[in-house]
C-alpha cells in the first residue's frame, strides 16, 4: 500500500538536520527550518485513510522514496502501534523513537543531513518533489 504527495522546494532548503526530515503544507520555510527539505504538499497525514495510517502503525518497515527530477533518495523506517498520524500540515521522519502527532515514522536510516546533495540544491532552487510513502 502507498500514498504520493507532491511538494515543492524553497531557496531556504539547507537539509542539515542530524535527525529529522520533514516535508509540510506550509507554503514558506525560514532559514532555520533545516530539517525541511520541500513546502506546498498537496497532501498530510489528516488525508490518510485509516486503513493506511493503521498499516504504518504496524508496520515493521516502511519505505519512503523521494524523487526530485529524476535524482532518488529512499529512506527506511519503523511503524509504532502509538503514531498519531493526524497532523494537518507537517510530516516528520525521526532517527529516534520520539513520537507526537507530526511523526511520520520512528528508527529512520536517513535524515535530512543525509539527503544526497544534488537533490538538496535542485530543491533550494524550487523543484518539485515526489514523497511516495510504502508500506509493506
């Protein structure tokens, strides 16, 4: 099961945050936001059904890949059976096992400061961005 949401980068896209990484519907990013990577998406975890937010819950593995023009960025994590999955604009990707409503998934294998560099500048200058969310 899957679910795409579209996002565009913002010259203020630094993606050096050491354990988080996150994609919002907010449509601006200050220079401080350094864990996220695109703005504007056109969908949050509020549009998640409940059968998709009930599968990450339990999922042991989720996946989630990252396209912007063509350059791939897949990043691995874990469900809890305590997501929230409700947040109406923010999704957050966490190295760690802390969980509030904007957490996406826990035990992540990648973080923004993890993010190959020339998907970091192509969204500095404002390319679009796939986040394609898996759960096996």
């Amino acid at each position: 099961m899957e679910f795409v949401i579209k996002a565009k980068g913002h010259e203020n896209v630094s993606a050096t945050h050491k354990t988080t990484l996150e994609i919002t519907k907010e449509n601006y990013l200050t220079p401080t936001g350094h864990c996220i990577i695109g703005i504007n998406a056109n969908k949050s975890m509020a549009d998640f059904s409940e059968e998709f937010k009930e599968k990450l819950r339990n999922a042991k593995k989720i996946i989630v890949e990252i396209d912007v023009e063509g350059l791939k960025e897949v990043i691995v994590g874990e469900g809890h059976r305590d997501l929230i999955l409700n947040h109406p604009t923010d999704m957050v990707i966490r190295k760690s096992d802390y969980i509030c409503s904007r957490t996406l998934m826990i035990n992540a294998n990648k973080s923004a400061k993890d993010i190959n560099r020339e998907i970091v500048k192509k969204l500095k200058n404002g390319a679009n961005l796939t986040f394609k969310i898996i759960v096996e």
